[in-house]
C-alpha cells in the first residue's frame, strides 16, 4: 500500500493531508473531521484503516490551516462554520480528481460530527464527483437546505445512547428526498463510539457501503 504526507493548495488555504492507496483501490474515501478535531483523530485513523484493508483508499485532511486550528481552539466557531468546511472539502474532492494518482477514481466521503453537514454538502455541490457518503455520529440537520440536493446514497450511523443526535439524524433522513438513503442504529453506542466493538461495528457498515457504491460509480465512469 502506498502512504504519502500531500499538500491540497487551495484559493484559501494550503490544508495537509495523509493519502493511503492499497492496490487497485476500488476508490478514494475522503475523511471529514468532527468539531475540534483533525486528521490525526484515532477514530477516523482506525476506520481508514479498517477500509484500507478492504482494499479501499483514504485521504485523511485538516480542514482549518495551523493558525485557524488555534483561533478555532480558543472560540470554536471555525468548527460550526460549515460553509467554510463544506468549500475546503469541495476543493479537496476536485483536488482527487486531478491529481495522477487518484484522477478517476470513484470518490466517498465520510464525515464526523460537523464534518458530516459540511460532507453532505460537499456531495450537493459536486454530485458528479461523489459516489457516496457516510456520517458517523453526524450532525446533518447543520447541512441545511442542501439536504435536499444531495443524490449521491447516504449512510447514517448513529449511537443508540445517542438520543439527540438520533432524532437529528432521522429528521435529516427524512428531508433527504432525492438520495437512497439508510439509518443504522448502533446498540450500545454512545456520540463517540467508545465502547468495546463499536467502532468495529461502524468501520464494518462504511466498509460495506463504499465497496457498494464506490464500485457502481466505478462501472459508470
């Protein structure tokens, strides 16, 4: 498997980023960090790896620059501006389908948290460009009216001790008019997924779904 550090330059930022690509990747997974978090989250480390293994690619980014991270820190409004989230990720998927190694490929998202509205949105902006998306304890009720344009399929997965971001996530399904959509409720789980065998759990359910439709939007392009 080829590991690589890559640099997405952007209008507005240079954002870093860790490319993994096994073998004949069936696609490209790009990641969407959750509130306060980056590319250097286990938890979404642990579930690239776990596609890696199934033989699909992953691109780990930080969506703020260094400097925005330490503004970000100390106010937390950067992570809640899901504007500003969705354009890096739309740039960082644009980015995948220039660059030699991954020019293409079939590209999934998969967000956390906000990174999942901020996903969603993404795949509204770019719907030729994104086969898929899944969002792991997301909040897809702050990717607002673009709910309605998303087309690529949509995975939900959500924890069963998290009742809130359940019913969020329900509402959000049901706005979701013009995508195939799903909703997999994970027993036992709280928001992060801490308990034992959870996030297998959560690795398993992406893994399946990207292999599903990474592959279907393999046969069209």
């Amino acid at each position: 498997m080829d590991i690589a550090e890559v640099t997405i330059d952007l209008a507005d930022a240079s954002l870093p980023g860790d490319l993994a690509l096994p073998d004949e990747p069936a696609g490209v997974v790009l990641f969407a960090h959750g509130s306060g978090s980056s590319r250097h989250s286990p938890r979404n480390r642990a579930v690239a790896a776990g596609l890696n293994d199934a033989g699909i690619g992953t691109l780990l980014i930080d969506l703020l620059t260094a400097r925005e991270g330490e503004l970000d820190a100390g106010t937390g409004e950067l992570r809640f501006d899901i504007g500003l989230l969705t354009g890096r990720l739309a740039g960082a998927i644009d980015w995948l389908a220039a660059a030699p190694p991954t020019a293409g490929r079939p590209v999934g998202l998969f967000g956390a948290s906000t990174g999942a509205a901020a996903a969603l949105a993404a795949a509204a902006e770019r719907p030729g460009r994104v086969a898929a998306v899944v969002s792991r304890g997301g909040r897809p009720d702050l990717a607002g009216d673009a709910l309605e344009r998303v087309t690529a399929p949509v995975l939900l997965i959500v924890g069963a001790r998290d009742p809130q971001v359940l019913r969020l996530n329900d509402d959000a399904a049901g706005r979701m008019r013009a995508a195939e959509h799903r909703l997999e409720v994970v027993p036992h789980a709280s928001h992060l997924f801490e308990e034992p065998g959870t996030l297998e759990q959560v690795t398993a359910m992406a893994a399946r779904w990207f292999d599903r439709y990474l592959h279907q939007g393999a046969a069209v392009s």
